[in-house]
C-alpha cells in the first residue's frame, strides 16, 4: 500500500507540475489601450479567460508544451500566438490586436459631413457595407428593397399588387416623409414613387448609410422619418472589373457590369446593367405577382484631381424602363373582352451629379454640388392614363473647417421642383412649381474623451408655405470602449406634394391638385436615444454585442387623401396628429465561424384625427429579424435567415394576418469566380395562401393591400467574377 501511495503520490505532483498558467496584457495595437473585455481560449482545450478592467487575464491548467491561443475582441481582428510552456518568464505577455479590417478605420459616414471616425459621430448611424452588403445583392441584386427591408426598424411596403411597386417606410411612418439619397443628393422622390426602391440596383454602391428620426438640418425637407443615403464605389489604384449574371425560378434575370480605375489624375467609374423578368403567377389567379419588365441602368461617372486642392467628380445616370402587370392572359398576348385588364408603367430618369472641392488649408474646404434630375413617366389602365414629366435640381455651396476638437459646416440650398402634366382626362391638371432656399450651419465638437456634442440649425423657406427653423441636437456618451449612448432630436418639415402611397395606390385618378392656400407644410420633431455595449461570454469564446434604440415621432397636420362626394379625392391636412414611437433591439453574436444576429423592432404609430384614434394602416407592431452566418473568410458563405411580421391593420378595417418569411444563401468563393445560390421564402408564404388580394371580378378588380409576399418561394443563383 505505501509503494501504490508513493507512485500515486508521484503521478499527482507530476501532472500539478505540467500545469500552467498563462498572464497576458491585451492593448490596441495603434493606441496601446487596453480592452477590457477581451477573450483568449487554448486552442483544442476549454481553456479561456477574459480580460479584466486593467486589460489582464490569467488562463490556469494550462498542460506542458507548445500551445496556441487565440485571441479577440469585439471589432478587433482575431490574432492566434504560440506560446511553450513551462514558459521562461511569469511576467505578462504583452498581446496587440489590431482594429478589425483596415476599411473600418478609413470609414468615412459621408451623411454627417464630418471627418470622424463612425464610432465618434453623436448621430446614430446604421451603416451597411462590405460582405453585409454582397449578401444582400445575392438575395436580390436587381434592385435595394430586400436590403433595406431585412434591417430593423425599416419596412419595404408594396403599393401594387400587379406592378409590385413598394416605397420604404422608417419607424412606422409613410416613404414620403424618408429621404433616399444617392451619394448626398436627393435623386429618388416625387413622382418616381414607388419605382425608385425598385429602379435602383445596388452592386455599384460601397455601402449603404442609414439615420433614423429627424436629419433635416443638413439635409432639408422631407428627412421626418430619416434618411438612406446609398455611396457609389470610388475607383482606386487597383484596377476593379465585375460581371454579375443572376436567374430567378420566378423567371427574372439580372446581367449586371461594374468597371473602376484610378489612371494618375483621373478616375473612372461605369456600371452597366440590364434587369428583366417575365409574367410570374405562382398563386395561378391569372394575375401577376411579378410583373413582366426590362430595365436598362448606365451610370458613367469621372473623378478629376487637378491638383491638391483642387478635385472635381462628374456623374450621369440613365435609367429606361417597361414595366406591364395584371392578366396573365392579357399579357400574354391573348386577352379579351374578360381578361383585359392591366397596369403598365414605362420610365426614364435622367439625372447629373456635379461635385466640386476646393481646399484652402488643412481641414478647411468650399464645395459646391449640383444635380438635375429628368424622371418622364407614364401609368395606363383600362380607359385610364396618367402622364407626366417631373424636374428638380438641387445646389449646394457649403464651408467646411475642422480642427482636432471640433467641426464646423455651414452653407447655402436650393431646391426646385417641377412637374407638368399632360391633359388625358377631365381631372384639373396637377402641375406645380416648387422653389426652396435654405441655409444651415452644424457643429461637431469633441468636449473630452467621453463626451461628444453634434447641434445644428437650419432655416428654409418655401415659397407658397413660408419659412421652417429646423433645430437639431445630439450627444454622445462614451466612457469607455465597450459602452456608448446616444441621444438626439430635431425638427422637420414636408412640403404638400400630390404623390403619396396613398394617391400611388390608385394611379392619381381623380384626385384633385394640391392646394397652396388650404394644404400647409407638415411640420415634426423626433427624438432617438440608444445606448450600445460589447464584451465577450464563455471565458472568451463568444464576442456579444447589443443595441438598444427607443424613438418617438410627433407629425402635426398630416397630409391625407380624403374621398369627395363627386368620387374625387381631394388632399387635406388632418385637425390632429401622427404620433409614433417604439424600440429597436439589436444583438450579435460571434463564435469560431458563426454569427448570429437578431433584431427586434416595437413600433406603435397611431393617427389622431379631431378626437378619434386608430392604427397607422400596414405597420406591423411587432418585427423578429434572425441572421445565421457561417463564413469561412474568402472560401465559404452560408446563411440562414427568419423574419416575423405580426398582423397589421389595414385600409378596409381589416387585420392582416401574422407571417414568418425564411430563407437560405449559400456561396462559394475562389479567387476570381464565385458562384452562389439563395432559396428566397422558402416556406412559401403568400397572401394568397391566406388572405385576398382583390375584390371584384377579373375584369375590374378592386385591389386590397398588400401586407405579405404575393411571389412565395423563388430560388435565384448565379455567378460573380471579379478581373
């Protein structure tokens, strides 16, 4: 017994012996901070610790030998060490992680107007670009609705049941009152409507920038419930040459180009493309889902560098498109006295950007900008048409001086609008001219290292509607890296214009001009406040992020389109109010390979009309957004998806019914090939499964709204090669 006591005894302080323990220092590799929260896991063990406030941690039972360990941080690229144990020293190893892709330190949020990095920005800002947003081109690379959709708090609201037309709508309120900017100028509103989410491809853009509540200091008009602002690519010193080839089960096909280069002093930019579908009935009522469509994009654009000071960027868009939906039969070339019913809408937009930057000194620039916007459209029913031809320009000359502490942008607009309309019927014709002068000022001053302050002020007046003083604020707290709060608010405006979803969803028959002595502007304040944190769970394994956003919005004197005793519509301003508020919640995880995100959106918009309060019609309450990732970097894509929509009221009185819309990507990537496949709504949800979408007969149907897909499951795939 004593010989097995000592052997055991032996065995025991053999195997305490080749057991270590490990002491790191995790620090910024650029500015030697610490990161608290920082995880290190002994690779092939369950061994990990994370970081405390001092930016120590100790990993204990560590066997003897040559160990790798790994380690990460929220935002920071993972870094993997060797280390032999027993180790020479016990002092703490020193360990730098560097900041996550050098794209995210060069990341400038054009829509601010400041030269700071995005995590010192007051303004919240959602912000896709990168893998985030080839990812979405995948799922639907002919147009940017899906994009926007899939984000919290943001919903694609289709206007047409045959035409497919949608327009976005922000924390619960109407497309109208969101700016969509391409690369700061207003391009996409008005008479465009619902085509311009639609007309839209999104494999020329760098990336996607997203503010949400009031943004109309720096940006005007029409900014109530945010603003998307879509950043083409920039040529760059290595040559970018893209072809894009994508099918669709549902019968679409999408051949898309993008070529870049920078040759010195010039650059250059050219994407091509060609989007087209067939007549798509899935739910066979003899009535398209998708309607039948060819669209033709060119989008050429220079960028000229005269010298250091000196900079000019000049851009063209072309956009042609047919567009036919409604009998299948009628479509197809074989309708009659029955199957005669249809809506077409054929477009070309034609629009400039000129952009012009001159420096003075470090951190000091005049800029001028200037776009014309062409947009020519004609809407033909049975026994109805409606055409007409919208103009507008916007110039901008604006200073810009920054200094370490603070940031100062100030400048001059002016907007016009234009839109003819010919005579078809007996309706007044809708013509209107709309001129804007504004003027603004904004600042951004860092007033310590955890306190940040954004304010601004705007004054514009409308000529017919008068003057609007548009203050806004915002404040960033952030104490440490792993915690940050915002909160802000501001003023805004809209001026009455007669294209509303509202007015869209009957193709503007019979309804009446607007009036510039009875309609007045529309006129909101907002407030957003969030707060985000990011550590790591597991001893390290798992990165954890969260954002937590609660907002309200407050819009007096509504515009609404109210039916006449004569059967005409006539728009008014409500004796009331639209009031909407809710939250978002955002999470991320990160294990290994694997991400997983889930969002939640609480939105409550009610319309308080003289006393009387009901539900905004087609917003859900409650949205459920879940994102699996697994991506092996520059091998592999897998994506797993699963959205919630609670019910929604809707125009008739009615509740729409509660859905899920799931969906699976998956893409293989080599060097300079990729080829990919997306099973889109492979559930098959459909209105039509469970719900009208029309009253009446096949020859004159009534449409109802339209508040789940109508084109269920489509499978699209395709090929990307990059040269």
């Amino acid at each position: 017994m004593r010989t097995i006591g000592v052997i055991i005894g032996i065995f025991l302080s053999a195997w305490a012996y080749s057991q270590n323990t490990f002491k790191a220092i995790v620090k910024n590799k650029e500015t030697l901070e610490v990161l608290p929260g920082a995880s290190a896991l002994v690779k092939t063990t369950n061994f990990g610790a994370s970081s405390d406030e001092m930016g120590i941690l100790q990993i204990q039972n560590i066997p003897d030998g040559e160990q790798q360990i790994q380690f990460s941080f929220v935002g920071y690229e993972t870094r993997m060490i060797t280390v032999t144990f027993p180790q020479t020293s016990a002092e703490p190893l020193e360990v730098f992680l560097e900041v996550a892709g050098e794209e995210l330190k060069e990341i400038v949020v054009t829509s601010t107007r400041s030269s700071r990095t995005i995590a010192d920005i007051p303004t919240r800002v959602e912000f896709i670009a990168g893998e985030e947003l080839e990812e979405k081109g995948n799922m639907k690379p002919g147009d940017i609705r899906m994009l926007l959709n899939e984000s919290t708090g943001i919903q694609t609201q289709q206007t047409s049941a045959t035409s497919a037309n949608a327009s976005i709508r922000i924390q619960g309120l109407d497309g109208r009152y969101t700016q969509i900017l391409k690369d700061g100028f207003p391009l996409y509103a008005g008479f465009s409507g619902g085509l311009g989410l639609l007309q839209t491809p999104p494999l020329d853009l760098k990336q996607v920038e997203v503010i949400k509540g009031s943004s109309s200091t720096l940006y005007g008009g029409g900014a109530i419930a945010g603003l998307v602002n879509l950043i083409s690519k920039k040529p760059t010193e290595e040559r970018e040459l893209r072809f894009w080839v994508n099918g669709t089960s549902a019968k679409g096909l999408d051949l898309n180009s993008y070529y870049g280069e920078k040759l010195g002093k010039v650059g250059v930019t050219l994407f091509l493309s060609r989007n087209s579908n067939e007549p798509y009935d899935p739910a066979d009522l003899g009535l398209t889902a998708i309607p039948k469509f060819d669209r033709y994009s060119v989008n050429p654009k220079v960028f000229l560098e005269f010298n250091k000071k000196n900079k000019l960027d000049f851009g063209v868009n072309f956009i042609t498109e047919d567009r036919i939906g409604g009998d299948m039969l009628y479509i197809d070339g074989k309708g009659d006295a029955t199957h005669s019913y249809f809506e077409e809408n054929n477009s070309d937009r034609f629009s400039t950007q000129l952009s012009y930057v001159h420096q003075f000194e470090e951190g000091k620039a005049l800029n001028f900008k200037n776009s014309i916007n062409h947009f020519k459209r004609s809407i033909n029913t049975p026994g109805y048409e409606f055409n007409g031809i919208q103009t507008s320009t916007f110039t901008e000359l604006n200073y810009t001086t920054a200094k370490e502490n603070a940031e100062w942008v100030g400048g001059l607009n002016l907007w016009t609008d234009g839109f003819s309309e010919k005579q078809l019927t007996t309706t007044p014709l809708r013509d209107y001219e709309q001129l804007t002068f504004g003027a603004f000022v904004q600042n951004n001053w860092k007033m310590s290292e955890t306190l940040h302050l954004e304010s601004g002020l705007r004054g514009d007046y409308v000529f017919d509607y008068g003057f609007a003083l548009l203050p806004r604020v915002s404040i960033l707290y952030k104490p440490s890296r792993q915690f940050s709060s915002r909160l802000g608010g501001g003023l805004g405006y809209k001026a009455p214009t007669i294209f509303t979803e509202e007015s869209e969803r009957i193709q503007y028959q019979n309804v009446l001009p607007i009036s510039t002595t009875t309609n007045k502007l529309e006129k909101s304040y907002g407030v957003n406040w969030d707060f985000s944190y990011k550590t790591s769970l597991a001893n390290g394994a798992i990165g954890f992020s969260i954002n937590q956003l609660f907002f309200y919005t407050y819009l007096n004197d509504p515009l609404f389109l109210s039916e006449q005793s004569s059967g005409d519509y006539q728009f008014i301003n409500l004796p009331g109010f639209i009031d909407s508020k809710g939250a978002e919640t955002n999470l991320k995880f990160d294990y290994r390979d694997f991400k997983l995100f889930i969002g939640y959106t609480y939105t409550d918009t009610k319309i308080h009309d003289n006393g009387t309060i009901k539900q905004n019609p087609l917003t859900a309450k409650h949205r459920l957004n879940n994102v699996l990732m697994y991506e092996v970097e520059e091998k592999w894509k897998v994506g797993l998806e699963a959205y919630y929509f609670s019910k929604q009221k809707l125009n008739d009185g009615s509740t729409g019914k509660e859905y899920w819309i799931c969906g699976l990507m998956i893409e293989k990537i080599w060097e300079h090939l990729s080829l990919y496949v997306n099973f889109e709504n492979f559930l098959d949800v459909r209105q039509t499964k469970f719900d009208s979408i029309y009253t009446g007969t096949i020859t004159n149907p009534v449409f109802r709204d339209i508040y789940a897909p109508v084109d269920g499951f489509v499978i699209n795939g395709g090929v990307k090669i990059s040269l």
